[in-house]
C-alpha cells in the first residue's frame, strides 16, 4: 500500500463541513469569555475600591473633628436632607406647580342667621371646615388632588369677634386651582360638606339658617402665590449654597463622616464620574474579550479537526484507491442529502463545491453506473459470477447498495453473491475457498486503511482476481 498523501482541498472541505460545531463553539466562547472578563473587572474595581477606604467608625472620626467641624458636618446632613423634602414637595405640591398669572379663585360667602335666644354656631362653621375631615372629604371627591393639597387650595377666612348672641354673622371660604373644572368641582364639594354638616349643628346647637349669599368663580393672578414660589425656590437654593460652601473647607475625617452618614446617596461627583467613564471600557473590554475569546476557540477546533484528519486512519471518500492500492475504482456511491431546509442547503452547497468539476449524480445513479462498470469488466474477462466483498468489524453498512448491485446484474444473467466482514466473521472467510473474482465494496469512514490491505492480501493468497473498489460515502 502506498502512503496515503495529505490533499489541502480535502482537508479544507472537512473542516468546512463542522461549521454547525465551529458556529456554537465560537458562540459560546465568546459568551463565556465576555461575561468572565465582564465579572473580573467588576470584581477587580470592587476590590480596589475597597482595598481605598478605610473602615472608620463614627465615634473614631468625631474623636478626630473639632466641635466646630462636627457641627459643620452635622449642618450639611441637614441641609441636604431638607433640600430633599423641600424639593420633593416643589416637585408633587398642586399649589407650587400653579401658573401664579392665571388660576381660578372660587369665592363663597355664607350668612349664618338665627332666631331669638339661640346660640350662632359660626364659630362652630369655621372651626369644622378647617378640620383633616373636610380636607379628606374634598380630596375623595376631586380626583388628583390630596388632603394636604386641599389644605394649601381651600382658605376659611375668619370674619373677626362673633358673639353667640349675634343675630347674624357671615364668613368667606376661598379655593384656587388650575383649571375651571376644577375649581368647580372643590366649590361644589364645599357647598356639600357644609350642608352635611348643618344637619348635625342644627342637632346641638337648635334651629338656624345658613345661606349662601355669593358662588363666584374668577380667573385672576394671585402674587401672593407668586411670592410663596419664589420663596420656596430661595429656599432651596440658599441650602444648596450653604452646602456646598461648607463641604469646600470639609476635611478628610469630615468627608468621611458625611460618607459614612449617607451609603445610599453618590459619594462624591468624582466618583460618579469614574463609574461613568468605567462602564463603557469594561463594556468595550468584555466586547474585544468576546472577540478574542471566539477567534481562539476558532482555531483550537479547527486544530483538533486538523489533527484528526492527520491521524486518520480510515478510507476516504475522496482517496484514490487506484494509487493507494492498485486497484481501479469502479464507482463512488454518494450519501442521500436532504436540501429542504436551510442547514441541509449549506451542506448540500458545501459538498457540491468539495465535489466540483466531478460528474456529480444521484445515489441511485451512481448504483447503476458502478453495476454497469461491473457488468463490462465481468463481460470483456468472460466472468459469469463474481462476489461483492466488504471488510470491518461492526455491521457491514454498504448491505443495500450490494443488494442493489445484485438486483441489477441479475437482470443481465450475471451472477453476484455477497461476502461482508470477511476479516472478522468465519463463515464469511470460509466462502473464500470458492470465489475466483471480487469487487470490494466499502464505506468511507468505516473501515481502515490496513483492513482493506489485510483484505486485499488474503485475497491474492487465494488467487482471487479483484476487478475494483467501490467506495460508499
């Protein structure tokens, strides 16, 4: 047997037909590559930041401030946690987020009357409609608005000294908003409230009449709002520069007190700054880790379908047995493929490249061609019958091409007989005694190069004539 010779073209299509493996190889890599570089830098940017700061503990660093420091610190906690609340309640109050130019003003104004020798119950009005209850009663009936949103809108305005035995008195309830609709519906859900509760002072304090003199619904400018806004955001701001006039002079215990006294709020712009311009470099990190890490994994697969292809040692199915063995290839039986779906389509695309420039044909063909070839040989040598033989240790795979070798043959008064595993079954090597001319029929990737030298030489031993090799893929 010749030493079988290495063909780059072969060994390019073979690596090609794993793309399925390479693909999920190189896909996982580089998913586990990006993740682990992703958890190191993370890891290693924790550790360092935490190998940075000392653990110091709050009586530790009060030991280390004076009392004017200390009261310094003390005064930025302060400020920032009311800065917080004021800002929080600039951000959800009704009232603050009015346009101060243009609100609706509802203006009412009743007139408390009673008879002779009873007791006024205004006082007991105003009193009653300044209480969480009516605010509560108001904020059930209009929609966005909140019992401290109708204690900041709705003003009671107190009429001065009202003795019980005043005969008649009045008072004025106002309330603001920002749209007419509703200012409407507060006015209304005022006049509701009162008439709920006259039921109940006509209960205690005897008969008496409230009427409703006035029921107005203005759109003005209120500069007191105006001022009251301006006010708030003085505020703020005042305690903004405050902070941040005492944090310049802090000292290092003083910046690590403030730290320790807020761990859930950004230490420091400085660090919001770093976490900022980290991100995107552990995320550009972990990318060219995933790029890296695929193009590596790339090449140990196609290194080890490499070496695998070196260290074969089985029939191909593009060898020339012509050259290894001395024996004319009567055929090469092609695999049936299946091209309906995608993947099967690069396959069957990547095969018929490997197989470029030969007559490419069906399995069935192919069948056809190798009996025909076998037909000729057997005809020019006068051979009425012949014996279709095959080699290897496991089930013999090429049983239903050899059948279909017979049926065909048979056609033409030839005779083929079959002898499979004639290496490893007795009785199959016993039938050698009887045989004078073989065809050997092999499957690639099944057999070994040796078996079919050992094959060949039990067969000259017994003056077999070998008309050819047909190859199965």
């Amino acid at each position: 047997m010749e030493e079988k010779e290495v063909n780059l073209r072969d060994l390019v299509f073979e690596i090609l037909f794993h793309w399925r493996g390479i693909l999920l190889w190189i896909l996982i890599s580089g998913i586990l590559f990006g993740t682990f570089n992703f958890v190191h830098l993370h890891l290693s940017a924790a550790k360092t930041q935490t190998s940075q700061s000392k653990e110091i503990s709050l009586s530790e660093l009060k030991n280390k401030m004076t009392q004017t420091e200390l009261s310094a610190a003390d005064q930025v906690l302060l400020n920032e946690y009311s800065c917080q609340k004021w800002q929080s309640y600039m951000e959800e109050s009704v009232l603050m987020n009015l346009n101060p130019s243009h609100v609706y003003q509802a203006d009412l104004i009743y007139a408390v009357s009673i008879s002779e020798n009873s007791v006024n119950p205004t006082s007991v009005y105003l009193d009653l409609l300044a209480t969480n209850q009516m605010y509560q009663f108001v904020s059930n009936k209009t929609n966005g608005i909140s019992i401290s949103d109708a204690q900041e809108l709705i003003h009671v305005i107190n009429p001065g000294t009202i003795t019980q035995k005043q005969e008649t008195c009045s008072f004025r309830i106002t309330a603001i908003a920002g749209t007419k609709k509703i200012c409407k519906t507060i006015s209304k859900t005022i006049q509701a409230y009162i008439n709920r509760i006259h039921k109940q002072i006509v209960n205690t304090y005897g008969a008496h009449k409230i009427t409703l003199l006035q029921n107005n619904i203005s759109n003005t400018s209120s500069t007191s709002l105006l001022q009251e806004q301006i006010d708030m955001r003085s505020k703020i701001t005042h305690l903004n520069t405050e902070t941040a006039d005492l944090m310049e002079t802090f000292s290092e215990a003083q910046i690590q007190y403030h730290q320790l006294q807020t761990p859930t709020k950004e230490i420091s712009l400085n660090a919001m700054e770093e976490r900022t311009e980290t991100a995107p470099a552990a995320i550009y990190a972990s990318i060219k880790a995933s790029v890296w890490g695929m193009f590596f994994a790339a090449m140990v697969y196609i290194f080890i379908l490499f070496f695998r292809y070196i260290i074969n040692n089985k029939l191909q199915y593009t060898d020339d047995c012509t050259i290894l063995y001395q024996i004319p290839a009567l055929g090469h039986i092609p695999s049936a493929r299946n091209s309906k779906n995608f993947f099967n389509r690069i396959d069957h695309w990547l095969y018929s490249q490997r197989n470029k420039g030969r007559y490419s044909v069906s399995a069935a063909h192919a069948i056809s061609l190798a009996a025909t070839a076998i037909q000729i040989t057997a005809h020019k040598k006068g051979i009425h019958s012949i014996y279709g033989i095959s080699c290897g240790p496991v089930l013999d795979p090429t049983a239903k091409i050899r059948n279909e070798i017979q049926g065909i043959l048979k056609t033409v008064d030839l005779d083929f007989d079959t002898a499979d595993n004639v290496l490893y079954n007795a009785d199959s090597m016993s039938l050698l005694s009887s045989i004078h001319t073989a065809v050997l029929i092999e499957k690639a990737g099944s057999v070994q190069y040796e078996e079919i030298h050992q094959e060949l030489e039990i067969l000259r031993q017994q003056q077999i004539n070998v008309l050819g090799i047909i190859i199965a893929e």
